[in-house]
C-alpha cells in the first residue's frame, strides 16, 4: 500500500466514524440521538485508534498539523508533505461523503435543525469569539502534537509501541473531554475542511450555510499549534 493510500484510507476510517457519532447524536429519529457529549468524544477516540490500525504503512498521521509538526521536527521529510495532507483532506472528504449518504433520513428529518446538520460535518464555536476560538485550536493542537512527539522518544518508544494506537487514542479523548467544550476540538484541519467542503456541495434538506467565515479557525489553530509544539519540542 502506497503512503497516499494508506493516509487516504486511514482518515476515511478516522471521519466516518467520528463524524458518523455526531449525526447519531445529534440527529432526528437516530438510536443515539441525544445521547451526549461523552459518547461524541468516546467515538472520537476510538475512531483515532481504528483511523491509526488501517493507516499504519504510512506512519498514521491522518492530521496536517501531525504531518506539519513531524517535518519541522525534523523527523519526516518536508518533500512528502503535500501528497500526505491532499490525502488526508480527500480521506476526510470521503469519510463525510459516506455519513451523508448513510445518515440521508436522518438528516432530511432534521430540516429544522440546520446547525445540527452541519455540526456533524464541521466544528463550530460554544460561544462565537474568534481570538479565544483560534487559542482553543492552538492549544489544544499544542497539547496533542506535544504529547505525540513524547511517545516517539527514546525512553518512551519500547513501551508505548507495545500498546500500538492506543496511547494516541487516549490522548484525543483527554482532550475532548478536558479542552473541547470551547470550539469542539477540531484539532485537525483535514478532518473539519474536507467535510465541510462535502457539506457545501451535496443537496440536504434544510441545509444552512457551511459558516466558511468559521472555517480559517480550524485551520489555522491546528498549524500554529503544531508548529510551536514542534519548536518547543526541539527547544527541549
């Protein structure tokens, strides 16, 4: 399996899953409707684990920010860069393209609900502030690419290799649960652009805007996190 494959494969498994919890939440007429934050972040996680088994062959980075950080630490060539973040937001288009088609009752019953339709496809903030939104994203990115880059050290990695994708799984639902009630954690801009794109273009009953004034933030929140991560890691 080429590295594009398996990155491809890796955040389709990743955005299927994750944002299949969120319109089984958030949704009308779902077996999970209503059923909370805890199982959101639950299925996030362990969507994290299953993205990182099928996307093994390429590293499993399934996040620019992961890919971003890895190159400016010097541990992944910058030469790779594109070709790994073109799959990862493609992977995470397809994820989306796939909840829509499976979900499509439940969101034609949900017209009145436009913000929950697009919910399962992007992040959006609890309180709409762009300076404290966009710190949210840089920390919890920091948190998650500071931590990651722990795990691949030398006193760490024997251990930790044993237990697989686990510890990264973990990790995303620490941060959910601590530090994503604010924008709801994106922390990956492949895994709130490529849906949100999906968002814009399939036809939903009801559908609203797909908030692309938003959109920057989970952009560009997840970068600068990663690559200040990456800096102090490499200050260390």
């Amino acid at each position: 399996m080429s590295p594009f494959t398996s990155e491809f494969l890796g955040t389709t498994t990743l955005v299927l899953l994750g944002d299949g919890v969120v319109a089984n939440v958030v949704l009308n007429k779902t077996k999970g409707q209503n059923s909370g934050w805890i199982v959101i972040t639950a299925a996030w996680a362990f969507a994290v684990f299953c993205g990182v088994i099928v996307a093994q062959p390429s590293g499993a980075h399934l996040n620019p920010a992961v890919t971003l950080s890895l190159a400016v630490a010097g541990k992944f060539a910058w030469a790779n860069v594109f070709s790994y973040i073109a799959a990862q937001i493609l992977g995470a288009m397809c994820g989306a393209l796939t909840v829509w088609i499976m979900y499509k009752p439940h969101f034609d019953a949900s017209a009145d609900n436009p913000g929950g339709q697009l919910a399962v496809f992007a992040t959006g903030p609890a309180i709409l502030n762009y300076p404290a939104n966009l710190l949210s994203e840089i920390i919890g990115t920091f948190v998650l690419i500071f931590v990651i880059l722990f795990f691949g050290t030398d006193k760490n990695v024997a251990g930790l290799a044993a237990l697989g994708p686990l510890p990264v799984a973990i990790l995303v639902f620490a941060i959910g649960l601590s530090l994503g009630g604010t924008t709801g954690y994106a922390i990956n801009p492949a895994r709130d652009l490529g849906p949100r794109i999906i968002h814009a273009i399939v036809p939903i009953k009801g559908k609203g805007t797909s908030d692309w004034s938003y959109a920057w933030v989970p952009i560009l929140g997840p970068v600068i996190g990663a690559v200040l991560a990456a800096v102090v890691f490499n200050l260390l």
